[in-house]
C-alpha cells in the first residue's frame, strides 16, 4: 500500500505537543482561498517552477511536487525520532492536504506507530466521512481540527464546501472523549469580524468542553505568495494584508471567555 505524500518535516514544533515529524499528504477536497500550501491540494504529482540561489544568481528549475510512499518506508523516517518524541513528549503528526483522503494508508500507519508507543496525532479540516474517524480514532492521541467559518455559505464560498459534515465531526469526535485541539486561522475580510468570531466561540461553548485542550488562532500570512506562482495558480488573496498583532490579541482576548488555553501561532 502507498499514499501520496509531499513533504516531511522533522523536529516541528506547532503540530502538536513536543517535538514532532509532520507527514504532509497530498490531496485536498477543500480549496481555501488564504491555503498556504496550494502543492497539497492536487491528489496528483505537479510539475512546479522552484528556485536554485547561486551566489547572486537565481536559476529556475522543475521540480516535482510529490511522492508515493510506503508504510514501511515511512515508518522508518518516523522511528529515526522515538528519541526525541520520548524526551520532548512529540510524536507524529499526519497533516496535508487533507490526511483522512488517503484512510486506509493513514490506519495502516496509525496502527504501527500505535504498535512502536509513538503519539499521534491527525491535523485534518474535518470533511470526511464519520466512517472514516471511526476508523482511525482508536488509534489516534489528537485531533488538530479546523474551523473555518460557521455561516455554511461563506464556508463554501472561502473553501469550495459545506461545513455542515465538518461541524458535526467535530461535535461527534469531542462527545467520544478525543482530545482536540482545534485550529482557528485567523483570514482578515474572511473570518475576523466580529460576528464571525462570535459564532465561532459559540459553536466551541456548546462542545464537550473537556475534549478540547487548546485553541490555536493561525494567523494568515503571505510566506506561499510564490508558491501560486511557481504552480502558475491563482493567489487570491494577494491584496488582503496580515493581521497585526494587535489585531491578534484582541481575537484571542475574545476567545478567553472559553477558559481553554489559546496558542497564536506566528
Ligand atoms: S484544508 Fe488546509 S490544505 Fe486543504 S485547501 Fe484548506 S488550507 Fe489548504
């Protein structure tokens, strides 16, 4: 069995607790308008532009955007790190893309990692069938779970689909007991306002409450700008600017209603 995988990057350290390897799947049904990965959303191999720094000269070259990879073959980049998921508390983390497209590669790795005592975790946008997250829960430590927007229509309009199956996994994973994190991204003109913000906080009030043991607000930023470039895509959002970090903090004052401890990224 193998899965398409684009990156993999070791010692991360905002994927979950301690250090951490992060395993990038490629493929996404979703198509976020501020996604600062745009190579993961393809389920194929792309062809993109990438750059070679010579001294002062900048050459062009080809390159290849994603791999098929074995279990096995990944397990052995994972347990190359047991020490450090030992003295850090990490472990993994599968992320994308959007992992849970690939299900039967992702149980299959889950269960070997749960076999080597290495803590998962599964860094998903929700919008999967609950089939699925039956599947793998027991096999995964976390769940680090988007939410995007509330309003159904919006969502669909920033990220191409429907909430209503991503808010009710949500629901259904924290009523089993799963420990969530849950990751807000944080899209000045998109989700910031105040109305949104408080739909969101809303939606998190009426969770089982002991589930979610953090809140990450993710900042949007323009380090993919030459990313869509590079894959000749469409950047979107190329006249929005980053929030400040004023702006920040007074989202997360916001979210302290909640009494849930909130991380901001960046
Ligand atoms: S869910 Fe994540 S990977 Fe998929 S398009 Fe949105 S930001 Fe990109």
């Amino acid at each position: 069995m193998e899965a398409l995988i684009f990156d993999v990057k070791r010692f991360a350290v905002h994927d979950g607790p301690g250090l951490r390897t992060t395993i990038f799947f490629k493929g996404c049904p979703l198509s976020c308008l501020w996604c600062h990965n745009p190579e993961s959303q393809s389920f194929n191999i792309e062809v993109c532009k990438a750059e070679r720094k010579v001294g002062d000269r900048t050459t062009f070259y080809d390159k290849e955007m994603g791999y098929f990879s074995s279990v096995e073959s990944l397990m052995d980049i994972i347990r190359k790190d047991s020490l450090y998921f030992e003295e850090s508390g990490g472990g993994v983390t599968f992320s994308g893309g959007e992992p849970m497209m690939q299900i039967d590669f992702l149980l299959a790795v889950l269960m070997k990692c749960k076999e080597a005592d290495i803590h998962t975790a599964v860094d998903t946008s929700g919008f999967a069938s609950w089939d699925s997250f039956q599947k793998i829960m027991p096999y995964t430590d976390l769940f680090l779970f988007d939410i995007k927007h509330i309003d159904s229509e919006k969502h669909r309009l920033l990220t191409g689909v429907d909430n209503s199956v991503i808010l009710d996994n949500l629901s259904k994973i924290t009523n089993f007991g799963k420990k969530v994190w849950i990751r807000i991204p944080a899209i000045p003109t998109c989700n910031t306002d105040d109305n949104s913000i408080s739909n969101i906080i809303h939606f998190i009030a009426q969770l089982k409450s002991d589930a979610i043991s953090q809140i990450n607000i993710l900042p949007f930023h323009k380090l993919a700008n030459h990313k869509y470039s590079n894959l000749g895509l469409q950047n979107c959002l190329t006249g929005i600017n980053e929030p400040t970090s004023d702006e920040i903090q007074a989202i997360k004052q916001k979210f302290e209603i909640l009494r849930i401890p909130i991380l901001t990224k960046g």
